[in-house]
C-alpha cells in the first residue's frame, strides 16, 4: 500500500507535536510505502530535517506557496476563461459557496501562468465590480493587490504537482487538504483529512489577531480560508478529529457527520518508564513546559504567571523545553520579559530530550491560546505528572476525564489569566500528596484511553479498509 501524507507547515522541518505524531504514525506502519507532501510559506522555510526519516518513506516533495512560476505569459495569454470558469472564479473570490469541480479541473488542464492569471483581464473584471459594489472608498490598486496576495497561495497550491498512491491523507484541513482534494479528483483514490485543531476557526481567530491584515479586510479573508476548508470536507471521504467536540465543529463548519469519526491522540507510556527523577537535594519545585516558543502558546503569559507564584513561593523554578527557532523575534522578547520583569529561576533549555528532563518536573504548565489535543499533556500523563493547562481544544476533557470519573489530573485555567494560573501553581506547589495523585490519575487515564499502540491501529485498520486491502 502506498499513502500520499501530505502536512502543512511541519514535518519533517519543525518540531512539535504534529511533526512527532507524523513520524510515529509512518514508524507504526512498517509496510506501508509514504510519499511526503511538505507545504512552506517560502524557500527560506526549509532548512533541514528535525526527524530521521523512515525507511518507509520513498520521497519527500515540497511546494513553497509564495514561489514563482515558470509558465510564460504568453500561454496564458492564449487562455480565455470559459463562462463557467469564469463564475466558478468569482464565486471563489466573492461568493459563498465555490465550484471546487470547476476550479480544481481549470488548473489540472491548463498551463496556467500563475502571475498572468492574477494580471489577467478576468481577474481584473471580477475584482473591479467587486469592489464598485463593496469597497469604493479605499484605493483600488490597494484591494487589487490585496485579493492577489490572497490567492497565490492558493493558486499555487492548485498547481503543484501529484503523486499517484493508493491513498491520500492529510494532517490538516486548509491547504494541505485542497492539494489532496485535487489529487482525490484526479486519481479517484481514497482520501483522509485529518485536523487536530480545527484550521478554519485557528484562521480566523489568527486574522482577528493579526496585525499584517487591515480590519477592511478581515471578513475576506475569513471567507476565504471557510471556503478552503469547506473544500477539504466536500473530497475527503473520512475526516477525522481528535475529541468529540472537535467533531461536532466540523460539523458545523459544513462537514458531512457522516464521514466523520473521533481518533485521539496517543503516546507510548512504556517509553517515559525510567525517566531520571528529581534527586533528595533538589530545593526546588520544578515547573516544566513543554511546547515550542511562539505567539500561540502564549509564553509571555506563562512568564507572568510563574513571576507571580515565585513571589509567593520562592521554591519554584520554571524550565522551558522547546525550539527557540520557529519564532526567534518572540523567543527573544520572552527572554527580554524574563530580564524586564526580574524573574529569576527561569531556564530555556531549546530543543533537548524531553525524557532526561520530565521526570525530574513536579507539575507541568501549558499556556496556549489555542490546542487541539495536546501530545504534550499525554506525555506528561505517561510521566506520571499533574498539569496546569488553558482552557482550549481538549485540555479539559484530558485533565478533568471525558470516559472516567477518576477526578482531575491537575488544573484548568482561563487563557490569558497569569494570575489565575500563578495561583494553579502555588496551590500545586504546597500540595505534593496531591500532585502525587493527580499524577497517578493521569497515567491510569493514558494507558485506559490513549495509549499510542491503539491509536495508530485505529489509522492502520482505517487505511486497509478505504483502500481494499483488509484481509479475509
């Protein structure tokens, strides 16, 4: 069997979460022949491999969404949009519902020039009276400009080329699942969609955010990135999400319940058996996060919390384990809030061996803005450690149990809230009965519902099953 994974900003370029959960998922199928489809914004993105890649895998493809392309101008030129093409682009653009029929098979079988597209008199013609209708009163060049830099990502990606398999899966919706909803179209092979955040709201919840968006803007590209999604759910034939609620999202997003089922996340406990552990004379109560330093997981909120609880309880000391390198600029004003604010007891170790330093935690911490089901929170779960955690994704369900009433494995807290999560951690840290405890639930909790072996049988069986291959 051959499966076409397809990932998007991740493996096997950055760490994290996504990018370990891929490696294992091809690592638990041995027989399995993978084709890797990489998604960057830019060359500059692809810098070198994080992960030994498996024997498995046969080739390693890349598309970089802001690239140029090679078609002349002049065979574009030659192209004139037929009426159908024609509405199909501007319901893409400006409508709410597209025609990803018309438009996935215009790039297929035409040598579309991607910079005369954008240039070109049809594209032209439906921007223009678009904005007549909508937006006379900024300036046209401006908004002119802004839908062509919404589209070349797109566009791009419509363009890439394919690999044949047996099936396609990808590990997000957006636009990984657009170049796997053309290769489902072209080759008429199974496709899974996987999303272990749900992409549509992150996009929109990061453009709400987003300074590099003006706020005239924001509803277009909202839409736009609703609409790339609703094309990953018409393609797929099974989407998979992490937790329940995750699933009833998809739903409402547009997503057939039909095609829809829970997979969880999963970890190996056996492998955290062993674990160094914090030694007698140790004086501190050690905190530990897990997670890469970037905006989303929100560590300057982390940093104000611990500098809070330190006031309170001098004893505690907070070890940040996690790549520096996917957001440097933040990584360093993290480092400038920790000199500014005076915290002391703050280590940021980089990209280390999380099982040297986990055992040695008295609680982990996760601060993120926004999660699906976080490996982190298993991992500190199959170490047998409590967990302070925002409320998002399945951070909940995980700490306080969905299938069990064995009690809570550690606290949830408001995203935000440094004085919230600074009490979490004193009231964590005067209490080691109970962080004992929380702890023991956390792992009875993994090896009952989580445990990685399951998990990626689950992936296995689904595979054989969509493509014909289980046996008698």
């Amino acid at each position: 069997m051959r499966v076409c994974l397809i990932v998007e900003g991740a493996y096997p370029y950055v760490n994290g979460g996504m990018s370990s959960w891929i490696q294992q998922l091809m690592l638990s199928m041995p027989d399995v022949e993978f084709i890797v489809q990489s998604i960057a914004a830019t060359r500059d993105d692809i810098k070198e491999f994080k992960y030994k890649i498996p024997d498995n895998v046969l080739e390693i493809q890349e598309v970089y969404l802001m690239d140029d392309d090679y078609v002349s101008h002049a065979v574009q030129n030659r192209i004139k949009m037929t009426r159908q093409e024609y509405q199909a682009f501007e319901t893409l653009l400006f409508g709410e519902k597209a025609d990803w029929d018309s438009i996935i098979k215009f790039f297929l079988e035409r040598p579309v020039s991607l910079n005369a597209l954008l240039s070109g008199e049809d594209f032209l013609k439906m921007v223009l009276a678009y904005y007549k209708e909508h937006f006379e009163r900024v300036v046209f060049t401006d908004f002119l400009w802004t839908m062509r830099s919404m589209y070349l990502p797109l566009f791009t990606m419509l363009k890439s080329r394919t690999a044949k398999a047996d099936l396609y899966h990808t590990a997000s919706s957006g636009y990984a699942a657009v170049w796997g909803s053309m290769q489902r179209y072209l080759y008429q092979k199974p496709f899974i969609l996987s999303e272990h955040g749900i992409y549509t709201r992150e996009r929109e919840e990061e453009i709400i955010r987003a300074d590099w968006v003006r706020g005239i803007y924001k509803d277009l590209w909202i839409q736009q990135f609703r609409k790339i999604g609703i094309c990953g759910y018409q393609y797929a034939d099974k989407v998979t999400s992490l937790f329940e609620d995750a699933r009833q999202f998809q739903i409402e997003l547009g997503c057939d319940p039909k095609k829809t089922v829970v997979i969880p996340n999963g970890v190996d406990p056996k492998q955290y058996d062993g674990c160094p552990e914090k030694t007698p004379d140790d004086p501190f109560i050690n905190v530990g996060a897990i997670l890469r330093v970037t905006p989303i997981k929100d560590v300057k909120t982390m940093l104000s919390a611990f500098s809070l609880a330190k006031q309170t309880d001098h004893r505690l000391k907070l070890w940040i384990m996690g790549s520096l390198e996917e957001a440097p600029e933040y990584a360093e004003e993290c480092r400038q809030l920790v000199a500014d604010l005076h915290i002391p007891d703050v280590v940021f170790t980089g990209i280390v061996n999380v099982k040297d330093y986990i055992g040695k935690m008295d609680m982990l911490v996760l601060s993120s803005l926004s999660e699906g089901q976080p490996l982190a929170i298993l991992e500190g779960f199959a170490a047998k450690k409590p967990f302070i955690a925002t409320n998002v994704g399945n951070c909940r369900g995980l700490i306080e149990g969905e299938f069990d009433d064995w009690g809570r494995a550690g606290y949830i807290v408001p995203i935000m809230s440094a004085s919230q999560m600074a009490r979490a951690m004193v009231k964590m840290a005067g209490n080691a009965p109970k962080r004992r405890k929380m702890g023991d639930i956390g792992y009875q909790r993994v090896r009952a519902f989580y445990d990685q072996s399951d998990i990626y049988q689950r992936y296995y069986q689904l595979y054989r099953q969509m493509t014909g291959t289980n046996e008698e």
